[in-house]
C-alpha cells in the first residue's frame, strides 16, 4: 500500500491511477491523514460474441403504445430501426 499526498496526486494522477490498475492499493493523504483508498476495479466477465453491440428492441406485447416506446429507446440509443 503506497501512501500519496493530495498535492502529488494532482501533479502525477496519471502514474498513480497505473499503479492502482496494477493491483497496488493507494491511500490518499491530506495532513498525513488517510482520507481516501485507490483500488483496482474488479469487473465481472462480460461475454462479447458475435452478436455483440447488434441487439434490436422488439415489443413482447403489442398493447397500447403499438410500439411507439420503442421508437423513443432507440432514438436515445442512437440507432435506426429501418
């Protein structure tokens, strides 16, 4: 565990976010006082196959909105239906 002072980690963010990355924990300091912990972000495995990034919205039930929502998402998503 590497202890850094605020002011270092302003100047040299970039290295200690590296060092984070690689499993090191850093505590950051203020007045030699721990005030907060830089840790590695554990990530669960994500499953990219090949129908990764190509999913399409489909209503389940048409009903009253005859879909119309799914206009709405995938305007917000940035994709086109046509």
């Amino acid at each position: 565990m590497k202890l850094v002072p605020i002011y270092e980690l302003k100047q040299d963010l970039a290295s200690v976010i590296a060092e984070a990355e690689a499993g090191n924990d850093v505590v950051i300091t203020r007045h030699n006082k721990p005030v907060a912990r830089l840790t590695r972000l554990e990530t669960k495995h994500l499953h990219t196959g090949p129908q990764f990034g190509k999913a399409r919205l489909r209503p389940e039930v048409r009903g009253k909105t005859a879909g119309r929502y799914l206009q709405i998402l995938e305007e917000d998503r940035g994709t086109d239906r046509r």
